[in-house]
C-alpha cells in the first residue's frame, strides 16, 4: 500500500498542515486503521490502559477519575479497536473494593477488554478476588493471524510466612519500593512449562506478541523493573523471528530490543516514575520529566498497531504531551530509522 | 453569604496604617457608579472615541518609549519587543489613532477600543463581544492591558504576537468585517494624516501588516502593573488589607491558584502562559463530538482565516487550544488568565459565563466542571465562605492604582451581585461529600 496524496489520510494530513503553518500539530489519538506508513498499513490495532492503582474512594478518587479518562479515550476511538489491554495494578492495595470499583470503571468499555494481573493486585488476597472478577491470570488467546500470551510475571518467593505478616503487611510490602524484603519477581517453573508448551505447536516464523506486568528482562532490582528468571523466558521465545513482548509496571516510555525480542512499556494512569538511577535501554528516548503541577503530566493511555509480521507501532497517548508512536521501524533497525522526535526538556 | 465589608476596609480591631490604606483605595470623591453615568456612548455599548481618548491621556499622561515601563526589568522588556518594530514614539501615536477608528470597520461602527474600552478595564464588560450588525461573537474579550508581556495571545493562543493579533479581529466577519487586509487599507489610505503618518512610523506608505504592528505598538505602552499587591510584594506590609494578605497565603496554599497563575516580581502578570482544561465549557458542549466537526472542518480549510472564523463564531469555539494543535490533550483547553487586573474585567472565562469573582471562586473550590479533559491539577479545594472572601479582597488588590475608582467600582457591584445569586456554588462537592465522578460511573453505558 502506498500514500496517495490526493486522499490524505489523517496522519499525513496533520503532518503537511503541521509542516505549513510551520506550528505544532500532530495527530489525535484516532488513527485509522490502514492509515499508510513507511511500514505498510497495521493489520489491526488493539488500544491499552494500564496501572491504575485505585484507592478507596475516600481516600482518593483522582485515580478513578484517570482511569474514567482513559476509558473515555478508548470509548472515543473511531473505528473502535479490536480490543483493550488493561496492564495490570488494576488496584493499589488489592482490596475487593479497590478491583471492584476498577471493574466497574472498565466494565464501560465499548471494545472487548482482556486484562493482565499487576502485584498490587494480588498480595492481599492471592488473587482470590480479582480471579473471582477476571478469570485465571495466564491464559493465551489468536486475533487475526496472531498469537498472544499474558502471563503473571510478578510471582515472588514467600518471605512472608517466615516473618509473621498479616495479609495487608504482605501488600504494603510488595507495594514498596527498595525495601530489601520482598523477592524480585518471576515468571516461575510452573508458567515457563505452560508457556513453552502454549508456543510449541507454533512455527518459528509465527507472529507472536507477550504481555507480561513487568519488563521481561532485568532493568532495575531496587523496584521490580525485573524478572528474575527473565534469561529462560527468553530463551523460550528464542527460536521465533520476532517476537514483541508489552509490559506494564514501569509507567513511562520505555524500549528496548534483547536480539529477536521487542519490549514496549506501558503509560500508566494513576502517576508517571522517574527513569531508574542507574540508567535505561538504549532504544529508549526518554520522556522529560512530568510537570511538577500537573498530576496528569507524564501519564496517558493508547494504541497498539500490529503488523503482519506481528511486530508493532506503539502508541504513546500522553494526556498532557503530544502523542508519540514508537514504530515498528524504529527497534526494527536498532533506533536507525523512524526515530521518535526527542523531547525538548531533560529527563529525570 | 457572608461579605466583606469593604475593599481593602480593616477588620475590626485592626491598625490605623490598614485604615488610613483603606480610605486611600476607597477613592472618597467619587461615589460607586457616578463614573458610569456621566460616560458619552457610542455604538454596541463602547464609550465614546474622543472621550475614551481623554482618559486614556488621564492614565498615560506621556509615553516613554525611551525607557521600558517602570518596575520592569529592561531585559525581559526588551524580549516581549519585536525587532521588527522597536517602540518609536510615531509608531506608538499612529497606533493610539488606529485603536480609536471605527473606519477600520466594514460599517464604521467597531474600532479596536468598541471591545477594548479604556472605561471599562480595556474590555468590554460583557459576556461576549458584539461586533458589526450587532452580532455576537462566542468569546468574552479579554483585557489589552499587560499583554504586551503574554508568549502568544488570543485565548487559544493562536497568535503569536500583538502585531499579527491586532490584524485578526479587522478581518473577521463578525468583528469588524472587513473583507480583507486590502479593504482596509483602502478604507484609511486616502487620509492624508495617515499617509504621512505611516512614512513616519514605518518609511513606506499605508499596508495591513503595518497597521498590526503599529496597534501592537501603541498596546505595549498599556502596561498597568502598579498595584497595591506590587507595592505590598516590594515591601509595603500596609498596601493590602489583611484580608487581602490572607487571600494570597490561600492563593498559595490551601487555594491551590499559584499553580498555574504563578506572580512574583519578576512574572508579574499571573499566568503560566500554559493552557488549560478547567471545565468552563463543560458544562454546555459534547466535546468529542465538536472536535471530530472540527478537524473535520479545518482539514477542508486550514488556514489561519478559517481557524479564526470558526474560534469566534461556532460552538466550536469551547475546544480551545486543541483548534490550534489538534492534540486530544488540548480540548478544551484555555490559556490561564492574566491576573493584574482582574477586578474589572468581568464577567469571567473564555465565555463570560461567571459574572463575579465569588462565582469563579465556586467554580474552582468545587474542583471545576468534570470532564475527560479536565486538568490533572484541578481539586475540590474545601474553601470556607471567610476564605472565598479573602481570596477575592486579594484578587482586588490587583488592579493598577490608576484604575482604583473602576476596581471599587467593580468590588461593590460585584459583591452585591454575588450576595443576590451564587449560580456555581455547591458545597456537596467542593467538601467532597459528593465525588464528581460517581455520577459518571453510574450514568448508563452509551
């Protein structure tokens, strides 16, 4: 497919009209499915909202309003997309209360939601509840030529029975940040058997896209930007041509490419982290640092275009920014092409 | 409601300096009202040209073009003046002339000074504007003073500069109708006065880009920034009351204003230049539907003609900012007001629709209007009755001590339409007994 110029699509029409008044204009976050690239048209596009972390209302409803923004996001999208991938941390503190109101939020999206587990989901209860609400947190599921994979990566070794903690001190703890008392999150034995044997009727050739909470590889020990066993789910994807692999937990732009595997980060609702100290991929462009003033500045939802070939353009719908897109062509050829625009203020 | 006494009157009990203060902003020669009634009109509402010009020459005795304007530093002056037109004292009288002439008008009946009256806070005191024809435009006009000192202007900001702004409202159907640059050029060119004039001022002879910067001119001498807060912030504890001085601790703090209307000495003006969702227009306009009209609209005719047309005169004109970036992010969205001022420019927002200070302040203390776009920093902020009333005696003591007899002018008209309706107010939300969003949630699925 090729760019027609007399039949602008709306993408290359903000960029001609950009370019003419010589002002800031981009794109909304409505991209229409086939809109023409350098890449050729996606196949489809699914639309993501992550990490929510919802408090009780009382205690804190801007979240919930975030999130309602985000669902009003999706809801707007014309045509609307395949799906919706929620990220996980649906909840702060994994209280029914907190994943029903987060249920309820969701349960608005027009489009089909399919939903992965975060941490604070699940140390209060184990998972009772938010199974009871979303079914089993690892499952596998084929969209147009295209196979998907959600995992529960944020599996940790009990240091809790030992010490004595109550349900809420297990929470509040894998909660924390630098604490020195949780374990570093897995996939596990159990999940990484399931996974190789889920990709072992797939040629190599297969598009394959995973969705994991945190980033399958090992950023940052201090706050789970980890997974332990990261290297031996690797291994498993290492046979395919290609393989994307999204994750949550990080909320902030983030890319990265480990030989045939991309990595894409979620936006987050509830608030933006600042970037680990020691450093980040070398794909990634970092975002600037969030307004101070704003609570919104650096958070945001978006879009997901699969191509073919099952890697993807990965939408940034920041709420207070202009969007931006990661696109295929960028880690395809290791950040020499379709490089993202830079942001003009530092990083954090 | 429970209401101040008076601007800037000292509490019960408080020292004779705030008093003696007091009196001196009170202006005791004049009662509230006098002014307006002795006022000459002309058409849609404006004062009279020749009268406005005699007080303008009351506030601004003599220009300076020399020097830049007291208590700004010559610097950051210096960045807000276009290299293209430097401030000459030519430039600044044509300028003065073309502010004042209805010929510029498509029916001679609009000049710059119908909407940016020098009696009326160099506004016009209206919800809207109205302009050629009697007709309503979908913006309130904001005020000319200080905006010398603004990074783009027109609400939306979709002007860079004074100079290519001034030209805009000549233009437009509904403002002064002019069918284009030309026409009225053509409408002045034949005056002898001006011909010589604009050789003066620019060595060539009449043209439309000329006429923008000379307006942009003699507007960067409307600089009224000596307020009794100026005076208090450089240290004259007794130039504000103290409820004033509890409205800016609020302003600080429990308030949350300073946020993005940020003031200090060397920001005098109050705002961040940035553009925000508050939800004024919430409260009447399905966004999404306005945007996809808009973008829509600007694809068939992106320029700047049809962006100015369609930002005055349709509904459209509540999505803000995003007609200019076309950015989800910017719906709704307005530039934060100056805030120098602000007494006497009612009524208040991008459309008028708050007619006092009190009924801004029940807009903000209920944590604005809910919508998608609202801006993240927008809270529920709990204020009592006492503090909306020393938030508003501070917003008071921002107005220039030229302008003190329309500012007292305004404080009392303004209070007492306040004590008579509070259309904005809910105490529900502001306190967070009732949560905005839970509405939201409940409403039934679309």
């Amino acid at each position: 497919m090729h760019a027609q110029p007399d039949s602008l699509d709306r993408r290359s029409f903000f960029r001609r009209s950009a370019a003419a008044v010589g002002a800031a204009a981009f794109a909304p976050i409505s991209v229409g499915v086939g809109a023409p690239d350098a890449q050729g048209a996606p196949a489809f596009r699914f639309a993501y909202i992550s990490d929510s972390h919802l408090y009780s209302k009382s205690l804190n409803d801007r979240f919930a309003r975030a999130l309602m923004r985000a669902v009003d996001d999706v809801n707007n999208l014309d045509p609307q997309p395949d799906f919706v991938f929620y990220g996980g941390d649906l909840a702060q503190l994994g209280q029914a209360h907190e994943l029903e109101l987060g249920a309820q939020i969701l349960s608005r999206l027009r489009a089909p939601l399919r939903i992965m587990v975060g941490e604070h989901d699940w140390y209060l209860d184990m998972g009772a509840r938010w199974r009871q609400l979303f079914g089993e947190p690892t499952y596998s599921f084929d969209h147009k030529g295209v196979h998907f994979v959600v995992l529960m990566s944020v599996v940790e070794a009990d240091f809790w029975t030992k010490r004595g903690m109550t349900p809420m001190e297990r929470m509040v703890t894998v909660a924390g940040l630098d604490n020195g008392v949780q374990s570093p999150f897995t996939v596990g034995p159990e999940q990484r058997a399931w996974l190789h044997k889920d990709l072992e009727k797939l040629p190599n050739s297969a598009p394959l896209i995973i969705f994991s909470h945190s980033p399958l590889y090992k950023l940052y020990k201090n706050w789970n930007f980890w997974t332990d066993d990261a290297d031996e789910v690797q291994a498993i994807l290492k046979r395919f041509d290609r393989v994307v692999v999204i994750h949550g937990h990080t909320h902030q732009i983030l890319t990265n490419r480990i030989g045939n595997i991309h990595f894409h980060g979620l936006l987050a609702t509830a608030w933006p982290w600042p970037y680990p100290p020691q450093g980040v991929p070398a794909l990634t462009i970092q975002m600037s640092r969030p307004d101070p003033f704003n609570p919104l500045d650096g958070c945001g939802d978006g879009e997901i275009l699969v191509h073919a070939d099952g890697l993807v353009d990965k939408v940034y719908n920041l709420w207070n920014r202009s969007p931006i897109t990661v696109a295929k062509g960028y880690t395809a050829s290791w950040g020499k092409e379709c490089v993202p625009p830079k942001p003009n203020r530092p990083s954090f | 409601m429970r209401g101040v006494k008076a601007l800037g009157a000292p509490r019960q009990g408080a020292a004779l300096g705030a008093a003696v203060c007091a009196v001196a902003l009170l202006h005791p020669l004049v009662a509230p009202g006098a002014q307006a009634a002795a006022v000459p009109k002309a058409p849609h509402g404006a004062a009279a040209m020749d009268f406005q010009l005699q007080e303008l020459a009351k506030l601004l005795p003599r220009v300076d073009v020399a020097h830049p304007p007291a208590r700004l530093d010559p610097v950051i002056w210096q960045a807000y003046v276009p290299k293209d037109n430097e401030l000459t004292a030519a430039r600044v009288a044509l300028g003065r002339k073309l502010y004042f002439d209805t010929r510029l008008s498509a029916d001679g009946t609009v000049a710059c000074a119908t909407c940016h009256d020098v009696t009326r806070g160099f506004t016009d005191q209206l919800k809207v504007s109205e302009g050629i024809k009697n007709q309503l435009g979908q913006r309130n006009a904001p005020t000319v003073l200080n905006t010398a000192l603004l990074e783009t202007v027109f609400l939306d900001g979709r002007s860079p500069t004074l100079d290519h702004q001034a030209r805009q409202p000549i233009i437009n159907p509904i403002e002064m109708g002019m069918p284009d640059g030309e026409a009225a050029v053509k409408a002045i060119a034949g005056d002898p006065e001006y011909q010589k004039a604009f050789q003066e001022a620019y060595g060539r002879p009449v043209n439309f880009e000329d006429i923008g910067r000379a307006i942009g001119a003699f507007e960067r001498t409307l600089i009224f920034l000596d307020s009794p807060f100026r005076r208090f912030l450089e240290g004259d504890q007794s130039a504000i009351s103290a409820d004033a001085k509890a409205g800016w601790d609020l302003f600080n703090g429990k308030a949350r204003c300073v946020t993005c209307h940020p003031m200090n000495l060397s920001n005098p003006l109050g705002t961040d230049n940035r553009f925000h969702n508050i939800g004024v227009s919430a409260r009447h306009q399905d966004f999404e539907a306005l945007a996809a009209k808009a973008l829509k609209l600007l694809k068939d005719d992106p320029s700047e003609k049809k962006l100015d047309e369609l930002a005055l005169s349709t509904p459209m004109s509540e999505l803000g900012r995003f007609m200019v970036t076309k950015n989800r992010a910017d719906i709704g969205a307005f530039r934060t007001s100056i805030l120098l001022n602000v007494g006497i420019t009612p009524p208040y927002m991008h459309d008028g629709s708050l007619p006092t200070l009190w009924d801004v302040m029940d807009h903000y203390n209920k944590g604005g209007e809910p919508n998608p776009f609202l801006d993240g920093g927008m809270e529920p902020l709990a204020l009592s009755e006492r503090e909306i009333d020393q938030v508003v005696a501070f917003l008071f003591s921002l107005t220039d001590r030229r302008l003190a007899l329309e500012n007292q002018r305004q404080f009392v008209a303004q209070r007492a339409a306040a004590a008579k309706e509070r259309k904005f107010r809910d105490q529900e939300l502001a306190t967070r007994r009732k949560l905005a969003f839970e509405d939201r949630i409940k409403a039934p699925k679309k």
